[in-house]
C-alpha cells in the first residue's frame, strides 16, 4: 500500500508542477483571475442590469469597458472631459447591445476638477436611483527621466490619477455605505508594485493608489458588501502613450511609437470584468514576459532588481536614443 503511494506521487508531483509551469509561462494574469475566469461567475450573468460609473471612458480601456459592459446588459454612465468623444462611445454602445437610450447617462467630469465631484455624483444617483459599480479608470502616464523633469509634471500627474481619484471615491463611498454595498474599481498598474523607469511621477500615483485603497479595505470590513478591488495591467493597448506627460506640462511626446507588443485592450477588459464579477481584490493582468515581474517582485525581489536593472538601463539607453521606449527593450540601441 505504501509502495503504492509513493508511486502514485512520484508520478503526481512532478506533472502537478509541470502543469503549473506550464500556466504560469503561457498566463496572462495571476492564477486567482484564470481561475475565476474558467470556473467562476460569468460577467454576463453577474453584471447585467448593474449601474457602471466609468472614468475615462473615452478612449482605450474605459472605452472597450463601456462596450463589454453594454454587451452584459449593465447600465453605464460614461464620464471623460470630452463629451463629443462619450456620445461617440455612448452610439456604440447602442448599436451592439440591448440597451435603450435612457440605459447610458454620458456626464462630461473633469478629474482634476474636484470641486465639481459632488454635483456629478448627486446627478448620477438622481438619475439611476443608485451607483452600483465605479471604475476608477482615468488617468496619464508619463515618458520622461525624472533629472530632466519638471516638478510640475510630478504635481499635474498626482493631482489627476491620485487626487482625482481619492475625490471621486470620497463622494460615491458614503453612498454605498448607505447601501450596504458596491465595488470601487481602480485602474492601477504593474507600476503600482514595481518600477519601471521614464515614469517616476506616474509609478508614484499608482504606488499611491495602491496605498490608499489597500489601507481603505480593511476600514470597511463592516460593510462585507462593499468591494474594494485594484487592477493592475502591464502594457495594454490605447491611447496612453499619445497623452503621456513628458518634461514639462502641456509638452507633448515626440514619438508614439508600436502598440503591437501589447496585450489587445478587449483582452484586458474581459479579465477585468470577471475579475469584479467574482469580487476579486487585486487583478495581475499581463502577458509575459511582463507577468513574471510580478511574481519575482513579489516572491524574489533581489532577482526583480536584477532584471529590473538590466531592461531599465535598455530602456533609459533607447529613450535616449529616441528609440520607442515600450518596444525596445529587446532591440539594439541605436547610437545616432
Ligand atoms: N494602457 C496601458 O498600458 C496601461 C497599463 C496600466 C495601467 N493603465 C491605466 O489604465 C487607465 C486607462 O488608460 P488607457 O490606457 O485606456 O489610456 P487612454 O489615454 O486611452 O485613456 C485614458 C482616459 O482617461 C481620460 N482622462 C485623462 N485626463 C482626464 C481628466 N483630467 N479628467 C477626466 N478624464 C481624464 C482620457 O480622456 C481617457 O478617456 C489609466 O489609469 C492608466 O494609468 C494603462
């Protein structure tokens, strides 16, 4: 019987682990996400007839969630600077689901107008009635190495992706509470957990964010309803690069460069999706190599360090070179 036993795991143990390998080299997200995305809840079921808040949701990964979220039958308030752009999204969001014109509320919200964000909330709730689900989305990145950066730059990008952010949740919040439940979603980054050179200010905010609403979660547990949850995606197709900050504010970056090496932004979002659907707290959502950074900063960060050295100084050597900073890391610096 022993013997019987020490065969059979002889055999176990090594392809439990070669299976393990194998996800984990070919994933592109953390195990809890795959998991919930085979065997979990459908965001279709799960979603459907929900009232989505979303911020920035006039290009790139706010844009492809309005349009998932439509197709799943949620009813949507889609918030950006540009209204023009959210009737664009809103006629979309018409023409491929089920929704009527009254299911999707376009509100033109200026993050960095916090002054506003407490009659932007109010005419959402006179609205739907209620907010069930707030996707903190909107947001810039940065490309530009900190000794040539203006101050300004740190300030602008922290007012926006942190401050704006802690704004818009302090008015929706006291609402759930009322509640009893809701999730605030918020858009991080594998720049939340890492770093990553030609990005100090915005690798901040998002450190920031993760700060916050990890330090938020355990002051709810009273209110087990209520979903605090972090999305963290590495590089994601948008338009992220072509509204970067750069050295100086209002300074627009010179080269956009490829979006091909990037996980496709539908991809993204479905994860994101079956991520709220099955109240996940943190979301890794990544293709590799870019997944396996957060592991290694998680489980081995002396390694993470190492690599991080050796890809960051690429990096820095291709900005310099005026070469895409995004898709070079394995390309030759040019040298003129
Ligand atoms: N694309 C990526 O590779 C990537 C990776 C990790 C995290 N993110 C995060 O995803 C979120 C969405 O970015 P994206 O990639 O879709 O980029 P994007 O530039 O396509 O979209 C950003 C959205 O934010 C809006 N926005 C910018 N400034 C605003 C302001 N002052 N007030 C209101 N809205 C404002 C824009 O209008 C746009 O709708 C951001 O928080 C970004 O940091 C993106």
């Amino acid at each position: 019987m022993d013997c019987w036993i020490v065969s059979a795991l002889s055999w176990f143990i090594p392809v439990y682990l070669l299976i393990h390998l194998l996800c984990f080299l070919f994933a592109d997200a953390d195990f809890t996400l795959l998991w919930a995305s085979l065997a979990g809840h459908k965001p279709e079921r799960k979603l459907k007839g929900l009232v989505v808040w979303i911020t920035g949701a006039s290009s790139g990964i706010g844009e492809e969630l309005a349009y998932q979220l439509a197709k799943c039958g949620s009813r949507l308030i889609l918030s950006a600077r540009r209204e023009d752009e959210l009737h664009r999204v809103k006629r979309h969001c018409l023409e491929t689901s089920d929704l009527k014109d009254d299911d999707v509320l376009v509100l033109p919200l200026d993050l960095l107008e916090r002054t506003s964000h407490e009659e932007r909330t109010k005419t959402v709730i006179r609205y739907f009635g209620h907010i069930d689900i707030l996707i903190n989305n909107g947001g810039r990145s940065q490309r530009s190495l900190f000794l040539e950066t203006s101050v300004d730059v740190c300030q602008g990008l922290m007012e926006l992706n942190f401050l704006g952010t802690v704004s818009l949740t302090k008015q929706v919040l006291p609402h759930m509470t009322q509640r009893g439940r809701g999730s605030i979603v918020t858009v991080s980054s594998l720049v939340g957990l890492a770093g990553a050179p030609l990005a100090t200010g915005y690798c901040a905010t998002k450190h920031a964010l993760q700060g916050f609403f990890n330090a938020l979660r355990p002051e709810l547990t009273d209110y087990p309803k209520i979903l605090i949850s972090m999305v963290c995606p590495g590089p994601v197709q948008s338009q992220i690069i072509s509204n970067v900050f750069t050295e100086e504010l209002n300074k627009p970056v010179a080269s956009v460069g490829s979006q091909e090496h990037k996980m496709p932004t539908s991809r993204c979002v479905h994860l994101m999706l079956v991520g709220i659907a099955n109240g996940v707290k943190e979301m890794w959502i990544a293709q590799q190599p870019f997944l396996l950074f957060y592991y290694a900063w998680q489980y081995a960060p002396t390694f993470a360090w190492f690599i991080t050295d050796l890809l960051g100084r690429k990096r820095v050597q291709n900005f310099k070179a005026g070469v895409d900073a995004d898709s070079a890391y394995f390309t030759k610096p040019k040298t003129s």
